[in-house]
C-alpha cells in the first residue's frame, strides 16, 4: 500500500476548535464514544457471521482497553469488523456527515458535550479532545483486505499507510495530551468504565485482577486457595432488564439493585418494563423506601441507549412524580446525544413516559387487589408515591383513586369510596359538604384530636411532605367535599350544622371576659371571640384560620404561593363561656383576673407548642407562684 497524504475536508477547518474548546469540560465521554463505536464493530460481525456473509472465525467478541503510562497513549482494540483504507477514507475522513459548515454554524455557542457528541457522527473525533495525535490501525473481514493505518494530530491533515495488524478488528491509539494526563490513570480509566460501560453487551477488558481460587485442601480436610491473575472484564454483558421476566428471581432483582445501590435499603417490590412497539424500551423500576428528603432520592434512575449509559438526569422521560424510583430504563429510540429541547420535542419520549406511567399505575392496582393487607403495610412508604402522581398526572389520579388510601388516626386505611361511606353520616355540614377532617401532627395536635372524637368524628392523618398539596388536591377531586385540619377551629364549629350551643354568659358579661383576654394577650394577630361550647372543652383554644394556614404550607413546600408565606400569622382565640374557669375569671378582682386569664392563653399556647423563650419562663414562674 503506497502512502497517502491528504486533507479532511474543507469545511472541517473550525471543528476541532469546537470539539476541544467546547467539550473540555465533559472530556470522559471520549472513553464511552470509542468503547461504544468497537462494541458496535464487534457486534456487526456477530450478525454477518450469523447471516452467512462472514464465512471465516467470529472468535470471542472482546474489547479491550489497554493504558501505557510511559508512553502516554490509551489504546481500544476490538475483533470487530475492521476497516479497509477506503473505508477510512469515507468513515472518517468525511466525519461521517455532508455540511460540516453547517455544523460549525449550528453549534458553534454550545455549551453541552452532548449537544454536539453523537448529533453528526462524531463520537470518533471526541478522540481529539484528550489526544493530540489519534492513530487507528486495522485490517478489514473481507477478504484479501490489506492492514491500514490513519493518522491524524488534530488539523485537518491525515496521512494513510500500510498498517501492521495481522488479526481482524481495530486499534485505536490515543496519544494523550499534556492537559488531559489525569486519564494516564488507572483508577481514573476504570471509574469512567464503571460508569459508561457497566453493562455493554461485549466483554470489555482493562487489565488483569487477582482473584481467588480454590486449590485442593488443607490437613484439616479445609479448602485452600491461591491467587491468580485473570482478566479485569469490568461488564455484565446480559443485565437483568435484557432478560425475560420468567426467567428471573426475586434474588436476581434483589441483587441487580444492590449492584446499582451498593449501600441502600432492599427496595419494597419492582417494575419489569418491556415493549418493543410503537417504541423500543426495556427496564427496571424499584419502588425504594422513601426518606423525608426528597433530593436525595432523585437522579437514581439510569438512562442507557442499546446498554450504553447516557445519564441519570431522566426528568423528560420518567414523570416528574416517579422521579423517586430507582432503576434502570434502557431504549435505543433515545440517543445518545440526549439533550433537554430533544427529550421535549421527542414524540417518542412522549410515548415512553406514558408507558411507565401506566405500568406503575397497573402494578399498584395488581398490589392491591391481590392482597390487600401487604399493600396496606407497604402504605407509608409508597403513599408518597401515589399521592405525589395524583396530584402531577390527571391521567394517574383517575386510575389510582381506587387504590389510594386514606389513614386515620387509629390506623385504619380506606379506599376514597370507603371513607366516604364511614363519615358522610356524622361529618355533613348544614350546606350538604361532607367534611373531612385531618392532623398534620397527632401528637402536637392531640387535644383537638381527642376533642373531635369525643364528637364520633374521624380524623385522618396527614403528615407526609406533600401532603398541604395533596389535600387542596383532594379539596378540588372530590365533588362537595371540605378538608378542614382538626385545629382549625374549635371542635363545635369544625363542621357547621343547625343546632348551637348558647353561651351562659349575658352580653355584657362576654364583652367583659372578651376585654380581660385581649388584654393578658397584648400582642397584634390574635382576635378573640367568647363562644358557647361544651363545659366539658377546654377553656382557651387558639387556632389559624384553614385556608391561611393551608397556603402559608404550601408556600413552605414552594407551592408558589410565597405571598401568604409573608404574611404575619394570625390566630382566633375562643373562650369557652361555659366553662366555669371564665365564670372564676369573672368572680375574681382585677389583678387576678389579668393572671388567670394569662394562665389560660399560655395553656393553650403550650398545648400547640406555641409557648417559647421569655414567655415560656415566665409561664412556668407563674405557674409555680399559683400553686
């Protein structure tokens, strides 16, 4: 073979600026886009050989990733289908695409390796971001072919030569360059495997191990064992989500999940994804355990086109509410050069997230009717999940309120139909609006809780993260329904009906026990009102108004109403009039009076938690100068 000089191609003059200026910052994927192209090399000559147009030796597919830090090169050998010098010539002389102008023009701002890497054929040239000479040496399946060697140190001139493969596949040799030697590294080198090429469908080799073997016995009749060097494979070629369903086992899923998240808790139960029409997509969901932090379960979910890692940043393809699952989705109809405006304009993407949607929606569904009682335990952990989706996907909600749950206090669980029939007897209000009534916090809001039982009343418990959405969520779903936290009034006047409690007091006996209030309260946001309720309830309850306090959570969660979260807090004060504390109060001389009635708001303040600092001091002070 004579040797040949030439120049790329015109217009490629301005790309390998691009590619070293604006890739540097992601410059690791080099090592996936050529690990990829030789599985890809290696993998078509499986497929001629099983077509009958390779007659000769497949051998065992490899890939093989070799380091030399003297040299400083990093070489990725295949036995895949080779290339001829003509071959180089059109592949990658031509960089695999007509108009580099065009491509210089369209992404000469961008900013994302993966904007660019992939979009025109340029996995190979990503080479360049880390070398500053690429050499590929190979020898073609077809028959009679000649070895070939290309060259190229990043201009635009390459020079083509006899090369000194003796064996079909291809060499790549990376002569690394000064600012990239941190990939002169091991650790490094095999980090980035781990990452990108974990589960590539050929052996990928890097280096040797040291493994242990058993070798015969000790005295004591033990087994003994030596070490040997074997070959580092860093891949599992066939993962679990590559397999039918039938052909696995609890185990197989459990320890696929210990492998992607060495250190978590067992997950609760699993999805197995499969379809192959109108969309190709395979994968795993895990439902996990979910902790009170939100940002720490997301981004567990890995994307992987053809068993190549893409990212674990899947916000376009997995609802934003299943964004707490972990696993693995893996489809060849997203490519690799993933980027945010084509996830949103995909129509497939579309498709494919509509797909999990329904899939999680049916496996709940087969959970619950299956058994009822382990889906019921299970509540805590996937309630999270459930409830997040009702509120995000109207498509969900539609199928999950029959196997939604709603919890209260005592435990019990009940579908949206089933609550509905345990309280609209008792919890109807004067207007036909059956009122559910819930605690954010069963502990803190214990009276009011106990209160409202001593009326039969229900109360559901609501205390998970999302729940101040969810609950304007099931306001707005369920047709004349009111959801009214259990302290949001006093238990009388949760749920308006016709018959009333009068007050003992006269007028002006309630005018006199409404001064003497407002003035031990002393402070702006509290209105005080005397009312006529049980002698039996407490004497001072304070509570927020529902929809305020309702908004100002929200606001917490970022529910975008940050206008509320800003606004002071105010609270009502009713005095029970029927108490016969008030008629103590109002039998009492002037300065007692005062104390008395300070007593009796900061007892109420303390019930709620609402007593701190200075005040709580001079509580306690008081309290003990009364008894």
């Amino acid at each position: 073979m004579t040797t040949e000089k030439g120049s790329i191609s015109i217009h490629t003059e301005n790309i390998f600026p691009i590619i070293k200026k604006f890739l540097y910052s992601d410059n690791e994927i080099f090592l996936r886009e050529l690990v990829s192209n030789a599985v890809d090399a290696v993998q078509k000559i499986k497929r001629l050989g099983a077509l009958g147009q390779f007659t000769g030796e497949v051998g065992e597919p490899l890939v093989e990733v070799k380091l030399d830090e003297k040299a400083k090169t990093i070489t990725i050998s295949d036995n895949g289908l080779g290339m001829t010098a003509d071959e180089i010539k059109k592949y990658i002389n031509q960089v695999a695409f007509s108009g580099a102008s065009e491509f210089v023009e369209k992404f000469k701002d961008a900013k994302d390796a993966n904007e660019i890497i992939g979009k025109f054929g340029l996995g190979f040239y990503s080479a360049f971001m880390v070398a500053d000479l690429v050499e590929i040496n190979t020898l073609s399946y077809q028959e009679g072919a000649e070895p070939a060697k290309w060259t190229c140190d990043g201009s635009t001139e390459f020079e083509i030569s006899e090369g000194t493969r003796t064996t079909r596949g291809t060499d790549i040799i990376l002569h690394i360059n000064a600012e990239s030697e941190e990939f002169l590294n091991e650790h490094k080198l095999q980090e980035i495997l781990d990452k990108y090429a974990k589960f590539l469908p050929v052996p990928i080799k890097f280096g040797t191990k040291t493994d242990s073997v058993e070798d015969g016995v000790d005295e004591e009749g033990k087994p003994k064992y030596t070490s040997v060097e074997v070959d580092n494979i860093v891949n599992t070629t066939n993962p679990i989500w590559t397999k039918a369903p039938a052909d696995l086992s609890d185990a197989d899923y459990l320890d696929f999940y210990k492998q992607l998240y060495p250190f978590s808790e067992e997950p609760l139960f699993w999805i197995h994804l499969n379809v192959d029409y109108p969309f190709n997509l395979t994968g795993v969901l895990y439902f996990p355990k979910v902790k009170e932090d939100f940002d720490m379960q997301r981004n567990k979910i890995k994307l992987f086109s053809r068993q190549v890692f893409i990212t674990d940043e899947v916000k376009d393809i997995v609802p934003e509410f299943l964004m707490l699952l972990h696993g693995v989705i893996d489809s060849p109809d997203i490519p690799l050069n993933v980027s945010r405006s084509f996830l949103q304009a995909d129509s497939n993407v579309k498709k494919i997230n509509n797909y999990i949607t329904k899939k999680v929606a049916d496996k709940l569904s087969e959970l619950f009717k299956a058994d009822r009682k382990a889906y019921e335990e299970k509540w805590s952990d996937i309630g999270l999940f459930v409830k997040y989706g009702m509120i995000s996907e109207e498509k969900f909600y539609d199928k999950a309120k029959d196997f939604a749950l709603l919890t209260n206090t005592k435990k019990e669980h009940f579908t949206f139909e089933e609550y509905k029939e345990k309280v609209s007897a008792l919890q109807t209000d004067k207007n036909g609006n059956v009122v559910y009534l819930y605690t954010t916090d069963p502990d803190k809001q214990d009276g009011f809780i106990q209160a409202a039982n001593k009326k039969e009343y229900d109360v559901l418990v609501m205390n998970s993260p999302i729940d101040s959405h969810f609950v304007s969520s099931l306001e707005h779903k369920l047709e004349k329904t009111l959801m009214k936290r259990v302290d949001a009034s006093v238990a009388n006047q949760l749920i308006e009906k016709d018959e009333k409690l009068e007050s003992v007091l006269s007028e002006e006996q309630s005018n006199t026990v409404k001064g003497i209030f407002e003035n031990a309260i002393n402070k702006p946001g509290y209105t005080v009102e005397v009312v006529g309720l049980n002698p039996d309830d407490a004497p001072v309850t304070i509570t927020m108004d529902e929809f305020m306090r309702r908004m100002k959570d929200m606001a917490k969660m970022g529910g975008g109403m940050s206008f509320y979260g800003n606004m002071p807090d105010s609270y009502k004060v009713a005095i029970n009039g029927n108490h016969k504390l008030v008629s103590k109060i109002l039998n009492a001389g002037e300065e007692e009076q005062g104390k008395f009635a300070k007593q009796a708001v900061d007892l109420a303040l303390l019930s709620q938690g609402m007593l701190t600092g200075a005040e709580l001091t001079a509580f306690v002070s008081r309290s003990v100068e009364l008894i």
